[in-house]
C-alpha cells in the first residue's frame, strides 16, 4: 500500500480510534458485536502495563529523562479507589525507529514486541519518535515539524478490542522533534502524554466549566481549577499549553468520574462518591441525546449556597451509537464496533462519581442542561455523535436532588416539558411504498424515530434533470443546521430497496446556498418513476428534526417548434418561485409569468442563437442555485407554419378514474388564431380516453378562437404522455402519472404498554391519511382480538386533524399480548399491539414538578408522574394512589440538638389512573401564604412508588 493509500486508512482509524469520545465517560461503547453490548470499553486487565522504547526521545533528552516524563504522566491515571493502574513493565526490545517500522500493504508494520498480536505480553507500546520519522510516516511528511507539535507532539492508536468488548492494545508515538533543552517543552510533552494516557485508558473528552474555552464569561480561579484535564480543545496562551490552567498535572472530579465509570462498580454504594444516573426526554417519552449535563454542589439547608462551579458532566445519550447509518450512505462507519450501541437509551446518562461536600453531612446536586460547543465534532467530539450534536429541543433544564447522603446511587427521569412533543411523521411513505410528491412540488415532512426516513416519488422524463432541495427547521420553522443534517437520495424505480442510490445522492448535509439546506441535482436519461429518500447522516429521528423539501423539475414545454422568430412558450413543472430564470439555447428568455406549476416566458429568436435546431430549456433559481434542464426542449425550424401551445394542462399526477382537462391553442405566425384546423391528439399509457370521442386517439378541430378542448380520463395507473400534431407541421408534448391514491391508516402508538388486570382505562389512537393528507370527518371500525381488551365503541369519525380514538377498558392478564385493530374505507387497517404489565412490574419517573422551593407567598406548581415498567415504558391504565402531608418547614437542625416535631397541617389522598403516555398530574396540597413542606408520595402496583417533597420558605 502507499503512503497516500495508508494515510486515509490511519486517518479514518484515527478518527474512529483517536478521536471523540463521551464526555468524562467513556470514549468507547461496545456495539452489538461485542458480548458487552452498550457498555464502557475498558481494558480487559486492572493491571495495564507499559513499555518504554529503547533509544533516547531525541539528542538533547536521554532514555532515562524521557521514561520519567512517561512515568509522571501515567501516574497521574492511578487513582486511589479505582481498580485500574498503568506502570512500567519494562522496556521494549529495540530502539523503535523509522529504520525498523514501514508501511506493509495493510499499514504499518512494527517490531513484534510492540505489535497488537503481542498484547498478552505488552499492553502498551510507548514509541520514542528521535527524528519523526514514525509520525511523518504516520501523518503525512512534515507532520513532526515543531510548528505542528500542538497536535502532533504525541499521537496515539488503541489498535485492538477483544471479548467480551474490552481494550487490549495501544501504541503511543512520542515526537522527538518536540523535544528540547528547555524544561518547559518536556513539560509540555509530559502533558500531552498525561491526556493521550487517559484516552488510552478509555476516557473521553468532556465539557464542563466551558467559559475556561469560549472565553464568553471571564473564566474565575475555581472554573479553570474545575476545568477537566481531557477538555477537548486546548486554550491557546502562550508557548506551552499547559500553561494556561492552574495545577495542569492534576486530575479533576470530572476525570476521576470518567474513570470510576470505566473501572469502578457503580451498581454498589461507595461512600466516598454519589452515583447518579438519569434519562432526558421529550414530553412523548423519547429519549433525548446529545444534550450536555453539568452537576453543581449545593448545601441545601443554610447560607452556603452552590459552588461557583460545575463540577461533573455527562451527555444524554452516551452509550447510544451516533452513527447509525441511513440509506444514502449505507451502514455506519463504525468497523471496530466502538461507538455506541444500537439499543441503548438514547436518554440515558450517568455520572462516574460525584465527591459529596465533606462539610455537611448531605449534599444536594444541581442539574443543568446545555448545548454541546458546536466546535467539539471530529477528533473532539464530546458525547454520542461524531458530527454536530443537535440542539436540545425546549428550554434548558435547572433540577434540584437535594440532601443526597455520601454512598447514594439513584436514578431520575429529567423531561424537556416545553419541547416538541409530536412525533407524527403522517403519510410520508416507505422505501417500498414512497408516496406521490406533491403536484406543486413543495411538501414538509419530520424525520422522527431512531433511523426513520421519508420517501417519495415522482414521474420522470428522458432528457431532464431536476433538484431536489431540503431544509432542516427548528421548533418555530426557521432554517436551521443545529437539528436534522438532511441527506438526499435519488434511486430508479427499479432499484432493490436497501441498496445506496442509483441516480444521485447527497452524501453530506447543509451543501446548498441557504442555511440548513442540502441540495442534490440528478439529470435522468430514461422516462420512469424514481423514488427519493430523505434521511438523517446521523441515522437519527427525533420529534424536532422537521424539515422543508422543494423539488424543482421542469417537465415540458410548448410548443416545442418555433419558427426563427421566436415566442411564447409555456413550461409546465413543479417547484418554480418567483425570480426564477428561463435559458433557451444559453440566452435568457423573457419571464412573463410564474407560478408553483408553469412558467410563461418569451424565447429569443434565432438570430440571438447563432442557430437553428434543438436547444435546451434551462430553469434556474438563483436564489439557491437550483435547475432543471429539459434536453432539447425546443425546436426553431422556419419550416413550421402554425404554432401549437398548451394552455390548460392535466395536473403532474391525476388519480385514476378522475378526469383532467387539456386545452390547446393554435396560431400563425404572426399570433392570430388558426380556427378550423385539424389537431390530431394521441395518449399513450394510463387506459386514457379522450371525452371528444371516447378513444385514445382523436382528431380535433379548432374553433373560432384557435382552441380544442378534451377532458383526458386514465383508466389505470402508470406514466401518460400525450402528442398534440397539428397539420402546419406543429407538436406539443405533455405528460401526467396517473395514481391510485395512497390511503394509510397509522396507529399513533403501535404499541401501547397497559397495566394488567380489571379497569384498565385507555385509548388507542389512529390518524387516517390519502395521499399524504389527514381526512376529517372519515369512518373508523374498530375491533379487538381479545374480551379483556373491551372497546367501548366500534364506530368512530375522525376529527379536523384526521385522528380517531377508542376508549377501551382492559382486564388483561398479567404479560398477555393483545391488539386493536382499526380500518378505515373498509379494507385499510392498522393494528394496536397491547401489552399488559404485570403489578409487580410497575414503576415511577418523575417528570416535572420535583425539588420546588419558593416563599410562603408563592403557589407550587403541579407535579408529573409517568407510570413505567422495568423496562422504561410508559404504562397506561394503571391505577395510582397518591398521599400528601403538609408539615410546618423546619430550619435545618443544629449540631448535635434534637429536631423538634413539624406541625401537621393537612393530609389527603386521591385515586387516578395513567393517562396513555403513561402520566399522571397532581396538585399539589398547600395553604396560602404559610411556610410548610408537602409530601407526595404515590402508589403504584405492588414495588411502585415515588416520594417528591415540595417546600415553601419564609
């Protein structure tokens, strides 16, 4: 292999290898090859040992000088209390040099003692690089230059993952040439070895403390001391990197948590740490990744107050794969398996440890939720994704868990209430079954659901070529490249589903001219029906990836003869605006008129061509570059004596048995009416028949005004064209598709968790769609497959927004599968998977509402409950008990003193059943303007229940 060919094979390892991670957790997550699926990558020993090369680091640091650099920078990864250290198990065998390493047809090829097949003997090779020789090899030539040591000072490669999905070999590379006689450069060397150790190690990057790098609020002491060593980005200060934070060569809470979750047992208590862990979520109970979660300590009772500080992070998502693949693409890039797991929670994260406050005897934790720094992708990545995390949808989140006890390990459901909740994507078709695009071109669509994907398609003509534009939108519309990252693909007809594009695609998002927007043109040398997918490069799908699509096609034109002199013309299409521009043979015509369907234009006479014959017809929106081409569109031949042009035409798709007018019009010349003219009109495909006489072909003759009108009806579906010829020697072309209409009855949860046993309360829902749009006002039959899922109608209408529900009652036995079944138009049926949860299996996630504390005069606000199985899903129908006790607030008790008794003021309890997302809602019990603490606490099943206490202050 040659050095160009090994480049983008090291480079794509090391993207993969090197590069991001999973803030203060882990940089690899087992994928579904590995028998640890979604989970940590660690080493597969606690005792990993390194080996140190031979040689000297460079000719002004020795072998023994360089190796105390190495060790002082290992040792800063033994941490008291993690089962994991690094050490020096000796040296290697040799003096690694560019002599006795070389690129062989599969990469580089080192000394046996330092390869990956001799991880049982030696874990870690550490490479002193003298001339950088190695690193250029590596990188690229010049790549061990000193202007580049920043980056390339240390590099690094974990080179090898074994059963049952742990870290078995890495090789470290050392740039002599970065190496001096000065102590601050081995300084800096011992630095960048210290964070590329940790990598090593399984630690990924984190943000916490951010303003330490944006800069956007001056940093204080505390947040640079608090600003984790494996930041992903260095600050830029002065010479030396190092510099620029306080105690450099000293790990931070952070660190230490990253490696604790690596290493360490967190389904244990350990007294010196809190162990939190939690799920972000969309209101419909998605899990939300990528959203960053600092912590900040706080003494609940008292003065103290929080820390000026966070002081740990996680990102949602974090052992959820980032790169999922999609159909333009084809399957993620992640051949190692190190990315992330298919199925894990795309909302879950956990802390690796958090130090309780040793001064209090409990301490309360602040959650906050921010955007991951859109400069952190790549080799920087912090959390799931290896491209731009989207934006989190809804405001940032401030929760309180207060008084936790050193020793705590508990979950906690956080939910971005305000977000977008809605995850109805409607009818926009499947791989297999695409629906019809629009007539005018323009749609909308939400990519909603891990890996969905929106399908469509479209009647395509010989000689076109068409664009198809998407753009990602946020939650108030607006264009946007912090959400979805759009990908376009456009596949024949015939392709066999599953296989990349076979026309065009648009393999990277936002390439278009306007923000958020991705653009693909395809040109189509056959007439036929293509499909074209609309997908997320991340293989993501959430309820705020939303998007606009425009495909901008020009179909036909008329007449397709003109005489040298020119004219009008009439170019019927889809996705045209305002502004648009008309080329005929290169030279601009006059654009007299535009609509979403046709553009009217006057075409230059030949004289400004330079020529007669075929020209091509080229509509442009300079707007955003898009254009579609017809090949040859119009003829200019002086032989014609009578033009014929299109003035009514059959919409782009008509749908079968449904009748469509065409209405065409003939002139002279000079633009007089030619009446009493034959025309004689043939249609080809679809059944057509012509009302004039019943045929698919008639002759035609022009009245007074030059016009005939015939309406066109399709007997069958397929791709119509129609050949007007008129005696003068004038031929018009159009063409239609011809559809069956696509109706689809789409249940809103295919399956719906109940809670088992008699009065079960819930309502399956449909939402009945033609062709894309919701039909109101539409019949709904409904039937069950079991008694003990009793429907207590079998008729119902949809409402304006296309839904119909069902109210049922279940009495289902414990883990019995059920289903509902509705239809619509008789034939089209969707069905409902019911699964009853057993009462054992019951449990809470606290929603919102949780940790509120106000003063005496204001009013709590209500507090959200899901129902949940063990499993996470959201439960229906389950009966809950909720108790609250209102006592009088108590300040905080002094050392050693007893406590005196809280006054009761007032109990209750209420009985409610979970809605169908699983929630319940309760208001919480409190008296005007007194100071008191209120208790909920409810009840569910036989294990379920949830405390949340409220406090109103003086």
């Amino acid at each position: 292999m040659n050095r160009a060919g090994w480049w983008s094979a090291f480079v794509a390892g090391l993207l993969m290898l090197c590069g991001g991670g999973y803030a203060a957790t882990p940089r690899f997550v087992a994928s579904t090859q590995w028998t640890n699926a979604g989970k940590a990558m660690g080493w597969y020993r606690s005792d990993v040992q390194y080996f140190v090369d031979a040689g000297p680091l460079s000719a002004s640091v020795d072998h023994a000088t360089a190796v105390a650099m190495v060790d002082a920078a290992a040792r800063v990864w033994n941490v008291s209390g993690v089962p994991f250290t690094l050490t020096n198990g000796g040296g290697l065998a040799e003096d690694v040099s560019g002599d006795n390493v070389y690129l062989g047809s599969n990469g580089p090829v080192w000394p046996a003692d330092a390869a990956k097949t001799n991880y049982g003997a030696k874990q870690i090779a550490v490479v002193f690089d003298a001339d950088g020789a190695i690193t250029d090899m590596l990188l690229g030539s010049g790549a061990s230059g000193p202007t580049s040591c920043r980056t390339n000072g240390v590099t690094e490669s974990t080179d090898l993952f074994i059963q049952p999905g742990k870290i078995a070999h890495a090789l470290i590379v050392i740039n002599g040439r970065c190496s001096g006689t000065t102590p601050e450069k081995q300084l800096q060397l011992q630095y960048q070895l210290m964070r590329v150790f940790g990598r090593v190690a399984g630690v990924g990057w984190s943000q916490l403390n951010d303003n330490v790098f944006t800069g956007t609020s001056a940093p204080t002491y505390q947040q640079q001391l608090h600003w984790p060593i494996m930041h992903p980005i260095d600050v830029l200060c002065g010479l030396y990197t190092y510099q620029c934070l306080p105690q450099p060569f000293t790990l931070r809470d952070d660190d230490v948590a990253g490696l604790r979750l690596l290493y360490a047992d967190l389904t244990r208590s350990d007294t010196a740490w809190l162990q939190p862990s939690g799920t972000l979520s969309f209101p419909n109970g998605q899990g939300m990744a990528g959203v960053n979660v600092t912590v900040e300590r706080n003494y609940r009772w008292g003065g103290y107050g929080t820390e000026p500080f966070q002081d740990a992070s996680a990102v949602s998502g974090m052992l959820a794969a980032g790169d999922r693949g999609n159909p333009v693409t084809g399957s993620s890039g992640d051949t190692a398996g190190v990315n992330g797991s298919t199925v894990a929670n795309a909302g879950y994260f956990v802390f690796g440890g958090i130090p309780p406050l040793a001064q209090f005897p409990n301490t309360s934790l602040y959650y906050s939720t921010e955007p991951i720094n859109p400069l952190y992708v790549g080799n920087y990545a912090v959390g799931p994704y290896r491209v731009t995390a989207p934006a989190p949808s809804g405001t940032p989140l401030n929760a309180l868990a207060y008084s936790l006890t050193p020793g705590y390990v508990g979950n906690f459901g956080l939910v971005m209430a305000d977000a977008t909740r809605d995850c109805i994507t409607g009818a926009d078709g499947t791989e297999s079954q695409p629906v019809q695009v629009q007539s005018d071109g323009v749609w909308s669509g939400r990519l909603c659901g891990v890996g969905h994907s929106s399908w469509a398609t479209f009647a395509v003509r010989a000689g076109r070529s068409a664009t198809v534009e998407v753009t990602a939108t946020d939650e108030t519309g607006a264009a946007t490249a912090s959400k979805a990252m759009p990908l376009i693909g456009v596949w024949h007809g015939s392709d066999a589903t599953g296989a990349v594009p076979g026309l065009a695609r648009a393999a990277v998002a936002f390439n278009g001219l306007r923000t958020g927007m991705t653009q693909l043109r395809a040109s189509f040398a056959s007439s036929e029906r293509v499909r074209v997918g609309v997908t997320d490069a991340r293989g993501e799908g959430r309820p705020d990836f939303t998007y606009r699509a425009r495909l901008l096609y020009a179909d036909t034109v008329s007449p397709d003869r003109l005489t040298a002199a020119g004219g009008a013309i009439h170019i019927a299409g889809m996705g045209f605006q305002q502004g648009n521009t008309v080329m005929v043979g290169g030279v601009a015509a006059q654009v007299t008129s535009v609509s979403l369907t046709a553009i009217d234009a006057i075409a230059p006479a030949a004289a400004r061509l330079g020529s007669t014959g075929a020209m091509d017809v080229v509509v442009t929106d300079l707007q955003t570059g898009g254009s579609s081409t017809i090949t040859g569109g119009v003829t200019y031949d002086g032989a014609v004596t009578d033009v014929l042009s299109l003035r009514v035409a059959p919409p782009s798709v008509v749908t079968v048995g449904a009748s469509a007018p065409l209405t065409l019009l003939l002139t002279d010349g000079s633009g007089g009416a030619v009446r009493n003219a034959a025309i004689r009109l043939t249609a080809a495909g679809g059944g057509v028949v012509l009302s004039a006489c019943r045929l698919a072909a008639c002759t035609l003759v022009t009245d007074a005004s030059g016009v005939v009108t015939t309406q066109v009806t399709a007997q069958t579906a397929g791709a119509v064209t129609m050949v007007a010829r008129s005696t003068g020697g004038s031929t018009l072309t159009t063409s239609f598709s011809a559809t069956q209409v696509t109706r689809a009855v789409t249940v809103l949860r295919p399956t719906a968790y109940v809670a088992a046993g008699v009065g079960a309360s819930f309502r399956p829902a449909v939402v009945v769609t033609a062709d894309g749009a919701v039909q109101a006002g539409e019949a709904v039959v409904w039937s069950s497959s079991s008694t003990r899922a009793a429907l207590l109608a079998a008729n119902t209408v949809t409402g304006a927004d296309g839904v119909s529900v069902v109210a049922t009652a279940g009495s289902l036995r414990d883990s019995e599968a059920a289903t509902v079944q509705a239809c619509a138009w008789a034939s089209v049926c969707a069905v409902q998977n019911l699964i009853a949860v057993p009462a054992a299996d019951l449990r809470f996630a606290v929603v919102s509402g949780d940790g509120q504390s106000l003063t005496a005069a204001g009013t709590l606000a209500a507090v959200s409950l899901r129902v949940v199985d063990t499993a996470g899903h959201a439960v229906a129908g389950a009966a809950v008990t909720v108790y609250q006790a209102v006592s009088g607030w108590q300040p905080a008790c002094a050392p050693g003193g007893r406590c005196p008794t809280a006054p009761v003021y007032g109990k209750g309890s209420t009985k409610v059943m979970s809605d169908d997302d699983g929630l319940i809602t309760v208001t919480p019990l409190e008296y005007a303007n007194t100071s008191a603490v209120t208790k909920i606490t409810a009840a569910v099943g036989t294990q379920g229940s949830v405390t949340v206490t409220l406090q109103k202050t003086p």
